[in-house]
C-alpha cells in the first residue's frame, strides 16, 4: 500500500491529457483513502497535482466541488 500512496502524492501532469490524467488521479484517490478522505482534501491534490499552465485557470476557492475543478480543468 506504501507504493500507492507514493504513486498518488506524486501524481503530476506533464504530457498527459486531462482526461487521462484525471481518470488517473481519481483512480488512485480510491485506493488510498487516506491521502483523499473529502472533497477539500482532494481539490488541493487535484490542484496541486494539474499542470502549470491549467492551474492559472482552476482556482481552489473558485470551485465548490472537485466535480467544478475537474470541469474548469477540462475547459482550458
């Protein structure tokens, strides 16, 4: 389990598409419950996690939901 959680802190978007990278991050929020236990938890990693040039655009306090941020990622 060690191994997932790593894998999940680590997660960043380089080259990868939002969906992909999306489906990834959700993927792993799953097995690792910990590292993702509420909505709030999971923004920041979701934000944290999103490439720069996305990030300017998805906002933590602008979006109520990770549904909203994945949206707003998904936009740009």
């Amino acid at each position: 389990m060690h191994q997932l959680a790593r894998e999940f802190q680590d997660l960043r978007q380089t080259t990868e598409t939002m969906i992909y990278i999306t489906a990834n991050f959700r993927e792993r929020a799953l097995l690792v419950p910990q590292y993702a236990t509420d909505d709030k938890m999971k923004k920041v990693r979701y934000h944290d996690m999103i490439g720069d040039d996305i990030r300017e655009f998805v906002s933590l306090s602008g979006c109520e939901t990770l549904n909203d941020m994945i949206a707003r990622a998904r936009e740009h």
